[in-house]
C-alpha cells in the first residue's frame, strides 16, 4: 500500500505510482525492490529485502511477472528459481562491478590448479559462473554454507573481503580467493571509521562483510544488510553508524523512529543500484522490458548450486 502522506510521495510520484499500480494489476505482477534501492521505489514494492529474500519470495507468489528493482545477477537469480514466470529488469544496464570481476572461462581455467577443491560463489555472480560452482553464498549465510562442505580447500569468487571475513570465521578451512570486490565497500578506509566514531562517540558501528578486512576488525557488528537491519532493530542501543549502501536507511529508519543512524561515509552509494526510478519502473510493466532469459544447461547447473544453498540454510 503506498503512503500518500511520505515526504517523498509528491504529486508527480502519486500519478506514475497509480499508473504503476493499475499495470500491475492487468500483467498480475509484483515488484520487488532491493535494500539498496531508491527510498521511492522500496516504497511500493510488494516486498523489500536482500537478493536472496526477493528471490525465494519470487519463487512463492501466484504472481506472472516479478519486476526485479535491483542488479542483473539478482534478476537473474529469481528467474533461476522460478522459470515459469516472467523476471523484468527495469534497467537493462543496472550490473554489478563485481559480478563482472569473474567470468566463466577464467573460473574454469583458475579450478584447474585446484583438483580437490570446492568451489563457492557470492551470490553476487553472473548465471555461467554459478554453473560453474558447486553451491553458492549469500553474506548471511556464507558461515554456514562453508562449514557445511566436506572438502577442506575452497576456491570463493569473487569478493576477496568477504572471502577473508569468511576465513577469520571459519580457521579449519583454507579459502582460496579471487581477487575481486565491491567498489562501494572496498573505498571505505580507516580513517573513516576513526572520524566517525569521533564523530559520534556513542554510536555502534555495523557494517558489511563487502568491506576491507581493515574496516571489519574495527566494527562492533559485521553482516549483511538483513542482518544490520536486524541488529540495530533489536539493540537497546539508540545510535549506529551504517557501513553499507545507504539505501538500507529506509528500512532502518522505518522499523526504528526512534533511533538515529548515520552513514560511515557519503560514498556509500552504489550507481547500479540507483539506476532503476519510478519511471523505468513504469516503462518495464508497460513494454514488459527487460526480460532475464537464460540458457538451457546454465539455468540448470546454477540452479543446482543454489537449491545446493537452500538445503544447507
Ligand atoms: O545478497 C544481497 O542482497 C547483497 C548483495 C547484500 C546483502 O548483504 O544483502
Ligand atoms: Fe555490486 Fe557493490 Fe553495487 Fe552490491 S553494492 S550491486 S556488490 S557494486
């Protein structure tokens, strides 16, 4: 249900929102929104979460249509757990760097120095490098997902930071790395981590796994943006200092009116993220545009590793 009386809910937004609404309704569509997108499109989606919530939330509706207001490894990740049904991408541009730090063949050719190893993907991956692991992670569940494998060796793509995160975790195992990683996380530095707890000397620091070891060592919580959103919704705590996107204030701040929150640093925005508008949500129902579609032995083999995730969390 739209609130009409947001701050944000301006004449212009109300009409495009109704137009939104009624194109939903004719395409029986509902539109998902990730914790890092505009506080206008979390707005009036159907249900706001982290990738791997929007898609398992997907899977379960009557809906023919998901419009995916996120990331393309998102879109397609949703598509992969549920083929039937139509996954639009409003922005057909809107990727992920880091995603793009990988690609299959590279996968294929790095696993060939490691015989015995298993291998896991972040979630944050492209379709043909899932099919190429052989069970993938989400921040929230890396722990888990690693402690589950048998194997010692684990070759983890892409994101180093939270490879490492994941390896202070878990010392039995030795993770191999790729060396890739979030722009957005990976600028923020020490320093400011110091100025902000200068700043706000009070205040818990929580912040994402997507961040340098460095920045990790010095907070007083670590997840992902779930469970950020968790923490500071259950901490007797009144103050935090957020160290991830700063789309996820909108949940903070909903579920916590009484807190305060304030951003680690104002780089924390990812461009990808803030692609998709009211607008190209509009577009996207109205021409059916972008559709995921993915190859045949791809959507079976990434599908494999990520039902593989879902038994294990
Ligand atoms: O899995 C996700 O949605 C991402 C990219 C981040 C997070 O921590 O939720
Ligand atoms: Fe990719 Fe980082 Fe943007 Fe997430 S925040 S979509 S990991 S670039």
């Amino acid at each position: 249900m739209v609130n009409k009386n947001s701050e944000k809910m301006n004449n212009d937004n109300i009409e495009i929102v109704n137009k939104i609404m009624e194109l939903k309704r004719e395409r029986n569509a509902v539109i998902v929104a990730h914790n890092y997108q505009r506080d206008e499109v979390q707005e009036i989606a159907d249900m706001v979460g982290d990738s791997f919530a929007l898609s398992k939330f997907c899977a379960s509706t009557n809906a023919d249509t998901v419009v995916f207001a996120g990331v393309y490894f998102m879109a397609e990740s949703a598509k992969i757990l549920s083929p039937e049904k139509t996954v639009l991408l409003p922005e057909r541009n809107a990727g992920c760097p880091m995603a793009d730090m990988i690609t299959a063949s590279e996968l294929r050719n790095f696993k060939k120095n490691y015989p015995n190893a298993a291998v896991v993907c972040y979630i944050n991956s492209s379709a043909e490098v899932k099919a190429e692991c052989d069970i993938c992670c989400t921040s929230s569940n890396a722990v888990k997902v690693i402690k589950s494998l048998k194997e010692e060796e684990i070759i983890f793509v892409p994101d180093k930071n939270l490879g490492n995160y994941i390896s202070k975790m878990v010392p039995e195992k030795r993770l191999i790395l790729w060396e890739g990683f979030c722009p957005t996380h990976h600028r923020i530095t020490v320093d400011d981590v110091i100025k902000a707890k200068e700043h706000h000397p009070d205040a818990l620091i929580l912040v994402h796994p997507e961040c340098k070891p460095e920045v990790v060592d010095l907070a007083d919580f670590v997840g992902s943006t779930k469970q950020i959103i968790d923490y500071a919704t259950k901490s007797d705590n009144k103050k935090f200092i957020i160290g991830t996107e700063m789309g996820v204030l909108y949940s903070l701040k909903k579920n916590n009116p009484d807190k305060t929150f304030y951003m680690l640093s104002n780089a924390f925005i990812c461009p990808n993220m803030k692609k998709t508008t009211l607008e190209s949500i509009y577009k996207s129902l109205k021409d059916m545009q972008y559709k995921i579609e993915i190859d045949d032995e791809i959507m079976q083999k990434a599908s494999n590793a990520l039902k593989r995730m879902l038994e294990v969390s």
